[in-house]
C-alpha cells in the first residue's frame, strides 16, 4: 500500500459569491495509496463533495495541486478531464442518476459508448459488471422496476465498467435502509479488496464509515485522521 | 451510430410530447411536398429545359404567326443541327373544361428534336402514315381513357376548317411517354400538314420554331444570328433557350410562387418556435441525467451531438413521413390535374431540399438546448439532483 494513487498539495478552493468568498477548503495535503478504502466524515457543508470534485477532475482547485494515477488534473483542459475522468473515475452517487430511459445493462455500457470496443464486446463488459454487483437477472429492467439498493447496485456497475482505479462515492448509502446499505458497503469492500479498487467515500453515517480502512474528518477546510473507535 | 439508442430512448422519453411534435414536423413537411410539387408545375417545365435547345418565335408576341419559308433559313444557319415547328392549335376534347395542349407538327422532325419521348416503332410509322392521325401522351390517354384507332373528335376554339367546320377528327395512332419523370405528356400531337390544308386561314404559317444547336456551337452566337437574319423583315424573331422560354410563359405566375414561399415560411417559423421549445424543456427536464453524461466522461462534442442528434432525429421522423405521404398524394394529383395543371411533380431537388431543411429544422430547433447541456456545470447540475 505505498505506492501513491492521489495526491493533494496545499489545496484551497474559495467560492466566491459576490462580495463573500467562501473557502471551502484551506490548502489542504493528502495522499492516497493505492488499495485505500477511505471514508470522509463531516458535517454538512464542510467539503466533501467539493474535495471529491476535486479528485474526480469535475472541479478544479483555486490554489495547489490534485494529481491523480500520475496525471497532473489542474493543467489539464475540460475536454481532457472527461476524456480521463472516463476511463480513470468511477462515480457512484447518494441518488443513484440512472438514466431512466435505459435498461439496467445499458445504463451500465454508456461509459463504454466512449470506448472503442465493439458492441457485443460493450454488453459482454456491461455483463460482467453487472454480475459483479450480482444484479446479472435484472439487467433488462428499467430503473423505476428496481429497489434503491438494486438501482445503486447498478450505479456501482457502471462506475466499475471501464475499469477505473479510483471510484469517488458521495453518501453511496444516504438514501437507503441500515440492511440494504450494509450490502452496497460490503459490495463496496468487495470491491475494494478483491478488485484492487481505491475507494473514497463521503459519508454521515458512522456505521457506514467503519467498513472503510480509515476515516477522516473533514471541517472548517482542514481533514484530520480520525482514530478508529 | 453507438449512440443511436440513447437518443432514440431519449426522443421518446415523453411519448406524447414527441408524437406531437412528430404530427407538427408531419403536417409542414406533407404541405411542403404538396406545394412544391405544384409549384413545379407552376414553374412549367424550366426546370426541364434543354439547353440546347432554342425557340424561335414572333419578336412581337408569341401568338404572332411566323412564315413557313423561314424554316430553310433557320435550318441553314450555321451552328444550327436541324430545326423543327409546333403551332398552338387550342381546342377542347367534348367539353371546353377538357382543354390541353394540341399541336400541328412535322413528326419526324419533331420526334428528333424531342428524343425523351418514347412510342413503339410501329405506332409512329403508323401515324406517319396517316394524314389524320395524331398521337398523344400517356398522361392524357390515362385521363380520357383513349386507346389506340379511337377516333377524336376536336372542337376548335380559333381554327376554323376551310369547309367551315369547326370539328377535327383525329385517328389516335400512337401513344407516347417520357424517360424524364419531371416531363408532362399531357399533350396531342398531328400532322401540319393536315392542318395546313384544311385550315381556313393563316395558311403558310407555324407558330414558332425549335431548333437544336450544333455540338460545340455557342447557343447564344446561334440565336443571335438567327434574329439578325430576320431583322427589318415583316417577321423579326425572337431567338431564346428553350428555359428563358418557358419561364417567359409562366411569369405570370410569379406571385403564387411568393404565395407558396410565404405560407410555407410561416409554416416553418411556427414549426421552429414549437420543436424548439419542445427541445428545451426536454433538456431542461434531463439537466441531471445530463451532468451524469458529462461526469462519466460525455465531453462537449458529446453532449452537443447527444441533444443535436435528438432533434434532428424528430425532424426526420416527421419530416420523411411527410414527405412521403405527400409523395403518394402528388402520385393522385398529378393524374387527376394531368389535363389542367400538367407536370405536378415531386422533384428530387424538392425532396433532397426537404431533407435540408430537416436537418436544417433539427439544427436550428437544437442548437439553444444544445448549447445549454454542452456548457452545463457538472456541479451545479448534481448539486441540484
Ligand atoms: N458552486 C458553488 N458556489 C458557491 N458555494 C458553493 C458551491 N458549491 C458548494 N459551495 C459551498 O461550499 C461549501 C461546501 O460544500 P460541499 O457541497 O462540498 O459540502 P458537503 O460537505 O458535501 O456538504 P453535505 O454533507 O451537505 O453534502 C458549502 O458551504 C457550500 O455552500
Ligand atoms: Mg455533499
């Protein structure tokens, strides 16, 4: 776990609305081996999001530097960033955002669209994911016809398909039971351990926070190591 | 072509919405095909013209009658290949509702000078052959349901016989076609010389003159010599493309070709105001859907041909339905117009220009919408999910 998947140097990102300047985050270090299973922890409007913006390139730092699997992410031009963030990032969101006109399987090719692949090798890939996230029997089904722990299973998939090394999730599990979001978690550890993925998880939930490796703290712009209860 | 489902599932995300607008793009583009093909026919046949071809007529007015004896003269003008002559004969078939062009001509020559229309050997040495025959095109055979040795009877509106008759009976020995599908056969043919002999007056006389022009002589040269033979005689003429022609006769109907563009201007300002606001709430609608395209990777070429695609896909889906519709319907009208309005004709440059003007449509009713998802902020957009 030495080798170093991301990295953050003196990050500070300061909104400005009109007059005010909000700086969300205050020049901020952080490094994250890779295979790290991180969950971020803070209260409401302390930035989590906004550093996990940061790190999937959707945003971009006011000052410092987010480098991550090698690729310096704030030099880089909008088109670049999706460009990387398609093959590099996974995504996995508190509300799932399927597409609700595609079934399950194509929900999950659609960042293979991007690819060169051929099509039967698309839905082969997409199948595979899906079966990953043991969702293979619904893969037909459009999004209204599954549960929120089916949907985020299939929001996982997509995020796995193309094979990223780092997947960003924000509050993975915030709209969902006790029961069904240990799943996605355990999914998510799975994931983690068996498929080499580098999690980092924004979460509220401190039962959530502990099938991460570590946690830490975010407030008032700084991260502090929380110590494993 | 790997992104055809998404837009397709997405075209269809409200199926109401877009077969409504699918029944908008439908009705403007049938009215399009209808009012195009009309106005073909309203332009009459200059977009069938042959350049080669020149009409030699009265330089005072085109119902002025023109010597016969000029014919030689033309014929033997250089850059002249051979010359041929019609006369406007304009009677009626029973009724005079029944009116359509008849013309005396010398059908060898006539024949020549007109090589897209096609009649069997046999029928043509038949009317030859015959004094009295004449022959017409498959338009009008269709509309009166005449077949080959029915006798014609037709009534004349301005040529009286010399016996004082105003009935000419024609043997129908021959019925003719045309390669071109833009050309209208809705015409009869006969012999001059028939004509010639029985009319009461203007004898010696044809109404104008066709002539090709030589391969590689200048058309323009030609007519000019041509009207330069017959300056300060008793008949100067007047030598032009058989197009310039055509669109001398059809000027008058310049006004409703404004018309026409008009009403399909206003047709098609409404169907961009309606498609166009139906693309922008439907991407309105899908703003988070569309920063989740944008944040797996969708970049701004992506995204713009992702919603561009959208509304260019509904154009066609309306607009070749109608145009094809309309095609079927300009089938029925130019067969039943044949005798009033020949040439009523759906044109491969309407149909491709309707094609355009779709995609055109499509651009113009997505570009705004378009524009809106390309330079969406990923982080606004998810914050608002
Ligand atoms: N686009 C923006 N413009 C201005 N201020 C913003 C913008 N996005 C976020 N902020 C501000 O930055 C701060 C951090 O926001 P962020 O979304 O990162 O918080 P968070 O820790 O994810 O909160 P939550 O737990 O509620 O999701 C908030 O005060 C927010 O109001
Ligand atoms: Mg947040």
């Amino acid at each position: 776990m030495s080798e170093i998947l991301a990295r953050l140097e003196g990050v500070s990102r300061i909104y400005q609305k009109g007059k005010e300047r909000v700086e969300v985050l205050h020049e901020l270090d952080l490094q994250i081996p890779k295979g790290d299973f991180i969950a971020i922890m803070g209260p409401s409007g302390s930035g989590k999001t906004t550093l996990l913006n940061l790190l999937g390139g959707l945003d971009k730092p006011t000052a410092g530097t987010v480098t991550v699997g090698g690729a310096e992410l704030s030099s880089m031009s909008n088109n670049q960033l999706s460009h990387w963030r398609s093959t590099n990032i996974g995504f996995i969101f508190q509300f799932y955002n399927l597409l609700p006109v595609l079934t399950a399987l194509r929900n999950v090719e659609l960042p293979l669209l991007l690819t060169d692949f051929s099509s039967k090798e698309r839905v082969k890939r997409a199948s595979i994911a899906l079966d990953i996230v043991g969702l293979a029997d619904r893969a037909k089904h459009y999004p209204r016809e599954l549960s929120g722990g089916q949907e985020q299973r299939v929001a996982i998939a997509r995020a796995i398909v193309s094979d990223p090394s780092l997947l960003l999730c924000d509050e993975p599990t915030g709209d969902l039971d006790r029961e069904t979001a240990d799943e996605i978690l355990r999914l998510l550890q799975v994931l983690n351990r068996e498929h080499g993925k580098t999690i980092v998880m924004v979460t509220h939930d401190a039962q959530a926070a502990d099938f991460a490796n570590r946690s830490l703290h975010c407030d008032k712009g700084t991260l502090e190591a929380k110590e494993a209860a | 072509m790997k992104y055809f489902r998404l837009i397709w599932k997405n075209a269809w995300r409200k199926k109401i919405r877009t077969s409504l607008t699918i029944l908008s793009v439908f009705v403007a583009f049938l009215l399009f095909a209808l009012l195009s093909a009309i106005g073909f026919a309203f332009r009459g046949g200059v977009d069938v013209a042959d350049a080669e071809r020149l009409i030699v007529i009265d330089k005072i007015s085109l119902i002025n009658p023109i010597p016969i004896s000029y014919l030689n003269r033309i014929a033997a003008t250089e850059g002249v290949e051979f010359v041929t002559h019609a006369s406007w004969f304009g009677g009626y078939y029973q009724e005079p509702r029944n009116q359509f062009g008849q013309f005396p001509v010398n059908p060898q020559t006539y024949f020549n000078m007109y090589p897209e229309f096609n009649m069997p050997a046999e029928q043509f040495e038949a009317f030859k052959s015959n004094r009295s025959g004449a022959v017409v095109g498959q338009e009008l055979a269709d509309t009166y349901g005449w077949k080959i040795g029915d006798r014609i009877p037709i009534q004349a509106t301005i040529w009286t016989k010399a016996d004082g008759g105003r009935t000419w009976e024609f043997d129908l020995e021959g019925i003719f076609s045309t390669d071109d599908p833009r050309g209208s056969t809705a015409l009869m043919l006969f012999q001059y010389d028939y004509f010639e002999e029985a009319r009461a007056f203007a004898k010696g006389t044809v109404g104008w003159y066709i002539l090709r022009v030589a391969k590689g002589a200048d058309p323009v040269r030609v007519a000019n010599a041509i009207d330069l033979q017959f300056a300060n005689s008793p008949n100067e003429t007047k030598t032009s493309t058989e197009a310039a022609f055509a669109q001398s006769f059809t000027k008058q109907f310049g006004n409703i070709a404004l018309i026409v563009t008009l009403i399909l201007g206003a047709v098609f300002f409404t169907l961009l105001l309606v498609s166009g606001n139906t693309m922008s709430q439907s991407v309105r609608e899908r703003i988070p859907e569309l920063a989740v395209l944008k944040t797996l990777g969708f970049g701004d070429r992506g995204m713009l041909g992702i919603v561009l695609a959208e509304s260019i896909l509904i154009m066609l889906m309306g607009g070749l339905l109608g145009l094809g519709v309309g095609w079927v319907l300009v089938q029925g009208i130019a067969k039943g117009m044949a005798a009033f309005l020949p040439g009523v004709y759906l044109s491969p440059a309407a149909i491709a220009g309707g094609v355009a003007m779709m995609i055109g449509a499509g651009i113009l009713a997505g570009i705004f919408p378009a524009l809106t998802a390309m330079r969406l902020s990923i982080i606004d957009a998810l914050a608002r999910a």
